[in-house]
C-alpha cells in the first residue's frame, strides 16, 4: 500500500506541473486535499465559505454574467438563499435583532444555500478543471482511509483520546457541537451487534456517509488507476463506519440509478419490478404502503431509538410549520421535548425544515433549485456523458438523504461535490457550445 501511495503521489506531481493549474486550482485543490487540518484548527464551518467566496469575489466583475451566463440552477440556489435571508430577517424582527441570533443566521446563510450557490458559479468565472478537483477529492477519501484505520487501531487497542475544541473553535457564532474533535471510533448497536462507528471530521455519524458516497462516485474517475482504488477504499469505508441507514440505501439506489442509463437491460427491469408490484397487489389486496411497511419496519430496527427520535421532532417541526405556514418562522424558536432532552425544531429532515423555517415561500424556491439542478446534467446524461450520469445519480442520492439531515447544515462538508459539479457542467456546456459552433 505504502508503495502505491508513493508512486501515486510522484504520478500526482508530474501531474499538476503539466496541468498549469490556475489559482483558482491550487487553492481549491489545497483546501480539499487539507481537510484534516482545517478540522484540526476548527475552522470548517468558517473556512470552506470564505475560501469559495474570496474566489468568487476575485474573479466577478459585472461584464461576466452577460459574456459568461450562469446556468439557471446556479439563479435558483441565489434566489433560494435570497428567499433564505429575506424569512431569517423576518424572523430575527420579532425577537428585537439579537446580536447573537444575528451572527448564528448569517453564518448559517454563508455556509448553506449561497454557499452552494458560490460552488456552482465558481467554475463559469475561473479556469476549474474537473480532473483536478478529482485529484484533491481522491486524496481526501484516501485522508478518510487513514483516520478510519488509525481511529480503528485506538479502539482495539483500548486507547481512548478525550474529545477537545479547538482554540479558533472559540470565535464561531452558533453550536459548536460540529467543531469537536474526536479522534477516537466508539461501538454502537447496529441490528443488536455492537459495530465501530465513527463521525471523522463531521459533525454527526451519518454525514461521512454521505460524504463517502458522493466522493466514491467522483472517483470513478480518477484515471491513476491505484489512486483510484485507494480512494474508492476510502470512500466505502467512511460510507461503512457512519453506520447510516438511509447513506447504504442511498448508495444502491445511486448504482441502480448510474447503471440505468447504460445498460437496456437494467431499464426493462424497473418495467418488469412496477408491472410486479401492481400484480401483487391487486392479487393479495395490498396497498402500496402495505408492501412497502415491512422492508420499512426492519430499516428502523437496525437503530429503533434513533428512528424515534427523528420521527418525533419531524412531526412536531411540521405541527409548528402549520402555525404561519406562508414564511415560516425564520429561525428556529422552538424545541421538541423527547423524554429529559430538548431538540430544536428543524433539526433533521430538510424538507420539514425549509416548511418551517422559511414557509411555503422558500420551500417553492427549495424544488425549483432542486429540480434545474438536475435537470441541467440530464440531457447530457441521456447523451451519454459519463460525469453527467455520475452526477445525477449523486444528486438523486443526495436528494434522498437530506429526508435525514438539513442540508443548509451539511453543505459546508460537502462542499466540495458542488464545486465538482459546477465544472463538470461548465466543461460540458463548453463542449456542446463548440461543437454547436463547429456544426454551423
């Protein structure tokens, strides 16, 4: 292994000489390759933001939208953030601007939505090259790898390293639960077998599963076929050791889905499984929810308490969005009391989320963004480009998952995979533009 990573690194620095990378790329290839130091300083959350934002503020003057248009999913996540900020401002009125609360919601506004926002525009107004940014996310799965086997060893060894907050922790406004350090994996339940799991540099267990998913997909193509291996190794094993339920069901619907538009065979299944599935029902009498309640049953059983407590605050987040239902309340004022804890309101589903913080108001703005994301890699990944495949089963993933966590949350983590898909479509609409060009 020591020998592949050598050679790979040598492979990697012949590599980026011949590249000519922009600054733009080393500096997002360095800030992704330097996750773990980032986590180690505790400036994360902070970090990633401005870092994009620097760029973005850099290259911007107010001739590129004309000559260089943005894609229209890239407007959908500003007017998303927009609809954020103008509901958190509404809310933040009724509690007198708390100098507190004011500095937590516009940290929160600056690492969410605008935060995706900035990655997806970056690309159209600086030279990003996706195999670059393939590069330095390989090199983190692999970062994953290493801490997952050094956090494993701990725990065989009985050695347990006490969790800290870093000093520069200290000046984040809001929760600084996502700041703590943890080096050491600890045994949870999963199915009844005590299994290690691990947050790595995340705030909670299931976003390295995420994480790993998304990273495992851009690796695919990597083209340094032993830094490839390495990495996808990586990226599994951070998808294995977040013990996430809904990250595993994730991932086979994003093969399933990946897989779909290359093979005929596998879009004739789909036919055949519905065509099935009515069959069933109508001969046994079963309703759709019926069929589906069992498979349900035992997804909650791996961890009964955890599914619990997210059903419980969901529901009491959607009592409360059905209160002022039209702008949400803006920021979180609320708590679900579940036995001697109190959780926010907002806490996990990203959907309930939007309904109550932000209303029927933001949660339009929420689908539209959403949906042009999507919808901007679809054509070109029924035209068979692979990176555009890649990315829509991530993003149908992605999609997914965030039913489990907030994605104005975890965005600052996966950061990264937006700044990956606003090259790969700035690439793509270059080409088709210029084969479009060289047609005419």
């Amino acid at each position: 292994m020591l020998k592949a990573i050598d050679k790979s690194f040598r492979l990697k620095q012949e590599y980026l000489k011949s590249a000519k990378l922009s600054f733009a790329e080393r500096v997002l290839y360095l800030t992704i390759v330097l996750t773990p130091l980032w986590w180690l300083l505790g400036i994360q959350p902070l970090f990633y933001p401005a870092v994009v934002m620097c760029l973005l503020a850099l290259s911007f003057d107010f001739d590129k939208p004309i000559r260089e248009p943005l894609p229209i999913c890239a407007w959908a996540w500003l007017a998303m953030s927009l609809a954020m900020l103008v509901t958190t401002l509404i809310g933040l009125s009724s509690l007198g601007f708390e100098l507190v609360k004011v500095a937590s919601s516009l940290v929160t506004f600056f690492k969410g939505y605008f935060l995706i926002f900035a990655c997806l525009a970056l690309p159209f107004w600086n030279k990003i090259d996706s195999r670059i940014i393939t590069r330095a996310i390989a090199w983190m799965a692999i970062g994953y790898l290493v801490v997952i086997c050094f956090q494993l060893i701990l725990l065989v060894a009985g050695i347990e390293i006490g969790v800290f907050y870093p000093p520069l922790a200290r000046l984040t406004p809001g929760n600084k639960l996502s700041l703590m350090v943890r080096f050491s994996a600890s045994l949870k339940p999963f199915f009844g077998i005590l299994l290690p799991r691990s947050s790595l540099y995340m705030g909670d267990p299931p976003i390295p599963g995420i994480c790993g998913l998304l990273s495992f997909f851009i690796c695919l193509s990597e083209p340094n076929s032993r830094l490839r291996n390495l990495a996808l190794a990586g990226s599994l094993t951070a998808l294995i050791i977040s013990q996430s339920r809904l990250a595993y069901v994730c991932f086979v619907i994003s093969i399933v889905t990946n897989a779909s538009f290359k093979s005929f065979i596998i879009r004739q299944v789909y036919l055949w499984f519905i065509a099935s599935t009515a069959l069933v029902c109508s001969l046994w009498e079963w309703t759709l929810s019926d069929l589906i309640s069992k498979p349900l049953e035992i997804f909650n059983q791996a961890r009964q308490a955890s599914s619990t407590d997210r059903e419980f605050v969901v529901r009491k987040t959607l009592e409360a969005w059905q209160e002022s239902p039209w702008l949400g309340w803006g920021i979180s004022q609320g708590t679900a009391n579940w036995h001697t804890y109190k959780i926010q309101l907002g806490s996990f589903s990203t959907y309930a989320a939007v309904l109550y913080l932000h209303g029927i108001f933001g949660f339009i703005f929420f689908i539209v963004a959403l949906t042009t994301t999507l919808g901007s890699f679809w054509k070109f990944a029924v035209e068979g480009n692979q990176l555009c495949q890649k990315a829509i089963s991530s993003l149908v993933a992605l999609y997914i998952f965030i039913q489990g966590l907030p994605l104005s949350w975890i965005s600052v983590y996966i950061w990264f995979f937006f700044i990956w898909l606003g090259a790969v479509l700035s690439e793509t609409q270059i080409n088709y533009q210029s084969n479009f060009k060289r047609i005419w």
